[in-house]
C-alpha cells in the first residue's frame, strides 16, 4: 500500500488536520484495554466507544464496565445523545443498527427506519396544487414518521443484548434529572438567527421554553435538565417500547404530529401498528480481499459504499513512482459520481418498490460501469444494471429522482470486549427535526426524506411517498472485514447525503491510502454528486484539492461547514485505533 504526501493533494496527505486531543493517540496497548474477569478471553483487543458528545461515550463505557455488550452500549450512548445532542438524533426519531456477533459469525441488521402514516399517499407534501417547498415541509406535521428507535432498542437488545434492559437508561436518566452542561455546538446553533429563523424552536410554546429560556439562546455551559424526558425514559425502562407506542405518551406524540401549521395523519395505530424490520447486510468483495458490510435499502449504505469503492478499484491508477499523485483524487471522484447517480435513481425501500441491489453491486457491473466514467464537465446519469448483466433493462422504470434530504443525524461506533460490534447511524432528519416535541423529546421530519414531487417526466420515482413507506435513506453504518474474514473497521457519519461521500472518505483513506482512523475521519470532505464536486476548503489543503480538481476540468464547489460526524475504529495488531470527526464534539475512547 503507498503512503502519498503531496502537499498539493489533501486526499494524499500524510499529515491531515489537528488531532482532538481526547483521540490523538489512538492506539491502545490491548492488553491494558481488558480488565480482568472481562472479556471473551480469545478476544485480545480490547473494547472501544466512539460517539459525538463525551456525556454519551461515557454511558457506553459504563455499560462495557458492568458487563454489557455492544448492542447494550449502544443503547445507553443513543438514549443520552437523544438529551445532550437533541438537534442531530432522538427517540422521536429512528436509525439502522449493524450488529456483528462475533461468536456466531453473523452480521444482522435492524432497520429501524421512521414510516409514513396508514393515511400517507403520494402527494403528501401537496398543498393547493402544488409541491411544499422543503423548509414549509420540514416544520409541517406532514414531515412526521412513526418513530422506529425505541422499538429498534428493544428488537436489538431481544436479539442480543445481555444487560438488564431498565439499567440502560439509567446514565441518560440521571442527567436529564441533574442536568447536562450545554455543549457549545448547540449553543451555537441555537445562536445562530440563520438557523434560529428556519428552525423556529421558538414558534412552539414547548420547545421555545426548553431552547430559549427567558426568550434567550441557550448557552454553552448553562446546566439544562429535562425532568419530561426523564419520566419517558422511566416509563420505556419500566414497561418497554408500549410506554412509547401507546398511552401518554403516544398520545403526545399524535398531539404534536397533528396540530397545526400543516398537521399530519398520524393516529394512535400508527403507532402501535410500528415494527422493526430484521434484514440481512449488502456485503460486496473489494479486489484487495476487503469485505464491506452495510444497512440494505432503504438505507444506501450497503450498495453505495461498494459500488464507490468496488468502481474506485478499477478506476485507481497503476501504483508507480512516476504516477501523477492527482490521478488517484480523480479515481475517488469518479467512483462517486457514478455511484451517486446509481443510488438517487434506484436507491428506496424495497418493500415497495423494486431495487437492483444485488446486480448494481455485481462485479460484472462495477466493471462495465467504471467504463463510463463522466467527462468532468458532463452530466452524470445512471447506469443500467439490467443491460450489463443480460436481464431486462432497469433505468426505464424510475423517473429522475427528486429528493431534497436533511442533516440531523448521529453515528455511533462501538466494538465491545468480546469483539462484538456495532455500528448504528440514527437520525431526526433536519436539525433538530420537525421542531415539534413530545415527552421530553423531538419529533422527527424524516419524510421529507421522500421524494416531495412523486413524479418525474410522466413516471414515478422510487422514492415517492406511500402509506407504511419507509423513505429513502443516505445512513451508511458499515462494518469491513479483512481477507481473514475478521472485524477491521467500524465507520460511519452523519450529513443528510452527504454521509455516503464522509463514509467512503474513510474507507479510501484507511483501506487504500494508508491512514490512521484520526486521520481518515480529519481528512478534508470531497462530495462529488451530480454535475459539481463539492471541496471542503476551510480545512489544511482544501484548496489545493479544489485548485487540483479545477485543473482536471471539474466544477467545483468550495464549501465550509462541513456537517460530517465521523465516528470510527479500526483493528489494529496492538489493539484499537479511534477517530472522531474534529468538525464535531465527539470522543473515541478505549475501556479502561
């Protein structure tokens, strides 16, 4: 594998952004990592928690140290990023867990995506003949899906947690009780009147007193409790997931969902009605021997991470000393340009409607496909797997996507001390969701993850709307294993569709340019969907990158900003190495 260090090509450097200092040194003696007693003692790696805000890291550890598994952890980091990180996930809203069983060798998924109401058609975002525009439609009722985290905690922790059920609640219980300090990445949003005036927390009587108290941002620091969140979370750790789906607090949740401006049609049975889905990964075969497993539709994760990597192996130059360093940046943004085009014209939930999941990440296709490479000033298109593969054309049977989605998504990494892992990616959508709140807690606007105009050039597309749909998602939780078929790598982000380009960043940069997790995760953000390819340039050689792009021909995009929220590990042969996205709060911490 070659260690690239042009300074004029960020995606090839040595040298990335400044380390958090909570994650620089990333690599952990393992022996030191596994407390005795603990363990499975074939195991010798340790156990490591990587999540977005210190708080919520903390309750996994602890739940590591009493015993519990991965999935039990990351119960427990979840139901506390729900109170101190309420702008990017939330029991109101819902996620997609990848769960490897180390012991049985088995990957599972629970996909525990948000649905639309029984009463949900089409046209839902229709209003007086025409198509909502999207921030109409976010902070509208419309925007609500039935919450899938709650029911997705217990299917998971049914299927393989080994904790105590009520215990998991009890670090998020405690401090919604005492209190958390305000993170200053809250505090900011919240302060920002741009955001203050699209989010509008302060439209609501409930979420304006929670968010502004005294009509006042609230600031980094000040120490917020939330006594309503404690007592649903008492009640789901007392009862289960039938506190939640039926009684008060259901009921708060219908309230909410319905009233004005825009009210949905979420009733009671919605609710009740709710089930987990159970589904087996997308896992493809990289050249190198690399296996990488993902969450299937709707989620993207699984075919969008193997087609941009499975595309970036045939697109990747010759390794040489006389290969121009730029060439291997002009793979990787070939590789998603492609794979972006495939994914928003196939990509949705199919068990409505027919995805190709298995012949778009066919190797017959990924070679077929990587023969098509855009011309850098040309406008991208799906390919057709249908075709390539000798079977009936598939392109013909979707119009061109039209989904605008959000960025109020959190990931979690977690690899426990029998070598169990996970990797969930939960979301509300938009920040902070559809601003409206129940029990503590906010609601999700994660149908605006549809398609808001069902139809394109007279068909339909794949992602409209549907009584009991679950819209299409960018969630990309994705475990990879070496060619010895044991656990390498934990990753994944969030940032609306974005996160399918943070994802593959890290892959690219672990699995193919020689990276530590940290530097995978600091590595600035190319996201090359569509006719433009998007440079994070407020980042070390930034521009460089985007001044290199504009040099091949391509339109470029400069960006700041970026949301990515990367949370990862990776196996090592000494023990676990973390990284946490410097852009956000996040930690990635052994066991000790």
């Amino acid at each position: 594998m070659r260690h690239l260090t042009s300074l004029a090509l960020v995606l090839l450097l040595a040298a990335c952004a400044p380390q958090p200092a909570a994650t620089s040194a990333s690599t952990i003696d393992a022996q030191a990592s596994v407390p005795e007693s603990l363990g499975d003692l074939s195991w010798t790696k340790g156990g490591m928690v990587a999540a977005a805000n210190p708080y919520a890291v903390e309750a996994g550890l602890e739940v590591l140290r009493n015993g519990g598994n991965a999935i039990d952890a990351a119960i427990a980091v979840h139901a506390v990023l729900g109170l101190v990180e309420p702008e990017s996930s939330g029991i109101g809203g819902g996620a997609f867990l990848v769960y490897y069983d180390r012991g049985a060798d088995r990957i599972t998924v629970f996909d525990g995506r948000e649905t639309a109401p029984a009463a949900a058609t089409a046209d839902l975002f229709a209003k007086d003949g025409k198509t909502m525009d999207f921030i109409t439609a976010w902070q509208s009722g419309r925007s609500v899906g039935v919450p899938g985290q709650i029911a997705l905690y217990k299917a998971a922790h049914e299927a393989g947690g080994q904790a105590d059920w009520a215990s998991l609640f009890d670090p998020a219980i405690r401090l919604a009780e005492d209190g958390f300090k305000v993170s200053p990445k809250l505090a900011e949003i919240l302060a920002s009147e741009r955001l203050r005036a699209a989010i509008r927390l302060d439209d609501n009587p409930v979420t304006a007193a929670y968010f502004y108290p005294d009509g006042k941002p609230l600031a980094a620091g000040f120490v917020r409790t939330n006594p309503a969140y404690a007592a649903t979370l008492a009640a789901i750790a007392e009862e289960g997931p039938s506190a939640f789906y039926t009684g008060s607090i259901a009921a708060e949740i219908v309230a909410a969902t319905n009233d004005g401006p825009d009210g949905g049609s979420m009733t009671l049975d919605d609710l009740q009605n709710y089930k987990v889905a159970v589904r087996e990964p997308v896992c493809g075969e990289l050249q190198s021997g690399y296996k990488i497993c993902s969450a299937p539709p709707p989620s993207s994760g699984g075919i969008a991470q193997n087609l941009i990597m499975g595309l970036y192996d045939y697109l990747k130059p010759a390794d040489t000393p006389e290969t121009d360093e730029s060439l291997y940046l002009k793979a990787f943004v070939d590789a998603q340009r492609l794979a972006y085009a495939d994914r928003d014209h196939y990509v949705a939930d199919a068990d409505f409607v027919t995805v190709p999941t298995a012949e778009l990440i066919d190797p017959a296709y990924i070679r077929a496909r990587a023969k098509e490479v855009f011309a850098p000033d040309a406008k991208s298109y799906p390919g057709d797997p249908g075709i390539v593969l000798g079977k009936e054309p598939m392109r013909q049977m979707w119009g061109e996507d039209t989904t605008t989605p959000g960025a109020g998504t959190t990931h979690i990494s977690i690899i426990d001390l029998d070598g169990n892992a996970v990797a969930m990616t939960a979301t509300v959508e938009a920040a902070f969701g559809s601003s409206r709140m129940a029990g503590g807690f906010l609601l999700n606007n994660e149908l605006t993850d549809f398609a808001l105009t069902p139809t394109k050039g007279g068909k339909p597309v794949a992602n409209a709307p549907a009584a009991g749909k679950r819209p299409r998602s960018s969630m990309s939780p994705t475990l990879v294993f070496d060619k010895g078929g044991d656990l390498f790598m934990v990753t994944g982000s969030p940032g609306g569709n974005s996160i399918i380009a943070y994802v593959s960043k890290t892959l690219v940069g672990v699995l193919e340019w020689g990276k530590t997790a940290q530097e995978a995760a600091a590595l600035p953000n190319v996201i090359a969907r569509g006719d433009k390819v998007a440079v994070e340039v407020d980042v070390e050689g930034g521009p460089e990158a985007a001044q290199a792009l504009r040099d091949m021909g391509y339109t470029v995009e400069e960006r700041t900003g970026e949301n990515s929220g990367l949370h990862l590990i990776v196996v090592r042969d000494k023990g676990l190495e973390g990284g946490a996205d410097p852009r956000r709060e996040g930690v990635a911490l052994p066991i000790r």
